[in-house]
C-alpha cells in the first residue's frame, strides 16, 4: 500500500489538480490497520526491518496495545544501501515461514518502497505497508512532530532540526527539486490546456 504520506505530495496534488487533499501517515495506517484486527480478534502481523532492540519493544508494546493481533515474527535485516540477492532471500524466507496477514516493513524511504516493489510477488502476504519511522515513533525511540507541525505540513522541520545530518539531502536538496517539477508540470499543462 502506498499512501501520500508526505505534504509534498499533498502540495502537489493541490497544484496539479488532484484529489488528494490530505496526507495518510503510515503511522495513521499503522494504528488504523492494528486497531481493526484488534477489535475482530483476527490478524497476524510481522516486522521487517530495524534493529533487534526495537523489534523486541514493538512485540512487548503490540502484546499490550492490540492483544488480540498475533505478532509471528520479526526479522531485523543488515544496515546497508542497498540487500544482496540472499540478504532478500532471506528476509522472503523468514517472512513466508510466519505466514503472517500482515507485512509492516520499516526500513529508511525509498529503500523500503523499492524492496517491497522488487520482492512483493514472492511475500506471502495480504497486506503489505512501507511504514518507515514508525517503529521508531511507536516504540518511543523517535519523538514524532507535535500535532500543530503535523497539520501545518511541517512534520519534517522538528525531526531535521533534530536530526540534521541524516535528512538534509531529503529535506534540503530534493524538497527544491520536487517542488520545482511540479511548477515545471503545471506550467505544461497549462499550455496543454491553451492548446485545446
């Protein structure tokens, strides 16, 4: 599942005419998601991606929080850039093994997106999300942006702030870029548009 997560897209979407009007956070989709199982008192779930610690704090905080979503296993991939061939297979593996309805993935973006697109076919699973900071935010190890920033479409400032040197190229270098194509593909259907 893909959702417009950020207020870029949400901006974007505005510009060109979309219809997205608003951002689906996969922490939205996350609570969503494990509340409905919850109440059905049906629903497995696994996680990829993170580190041991954090994976081991989500399956204590899941037992508390949704008690009824069975938690099937978790599996904490290497830290690179980017998974050799048996670094997937082996997440492919441990995931079909648990036969799990749900696949949470928490890895950076867009690694997470990429891996999922590349490995979904062979994922036994219904369901499949890229929820990046998720894990983090819901095992309190990250302090998601108070609500305020989140509704402004700041989300992104605070945690820059906090964390410059890890998203500054997302934040200050491709931000500009994004922003520029979208003004690139208005003006281009506007003249489209003069044309018809």
């Amino acid at each position: 599942m893909i959702v417009p997560d950020g207020a870029g897209i949400v901006l974007a979407s505005r510009i060109l005419n979309g219809r997205i009007r608003k951002r689906v956070t996969g922490s939205d989709v996350f609570r969503g998601l494990n509340d409905a199982m919850n109440q059905r008192g049906q629903g497995s779930c696994f996680f990829l991606g993170s580190t041991e610690w954090t994976l081991l704090r989500i399956c204590e905080k899941m037992a508390k929080d949704y008690p009824k979503v069975k938690v099937v296993g978790t599996y904490s991939p290497p830290f690179k850039s980017e998974f050799t061939k048996e670094d997937s297979r082996q997440m492919i593996a441990a995931v079909n093994t648990a036969r799990p309805d749900v696949l949470w993935v928490g890895m950076t973006a867009p690694k997470q997106e990429k891996w999922i697109f590349q490995n979904k076919k062979n994922l036994n699973v219904k369901f499949i999300a890229a929820v990046g900071a998720v894990f983090d935010f819901y095992t309190g190890n990250v302090k998601r942006s108070h609500p305020v920033f989140q509704r402004l479409g700041l989300e992104w400032l605070p945690r820059l702030l906090r964390q410059p040197g890890r998203l500054w190229g997302r934040t200050i270098v491709s931000a500009p870029v994004f922003i520029y194509l979208i003004f690139k593909q208005r003006l281009f259907l506007n003249k489209v548009s003069h044309l018809r």
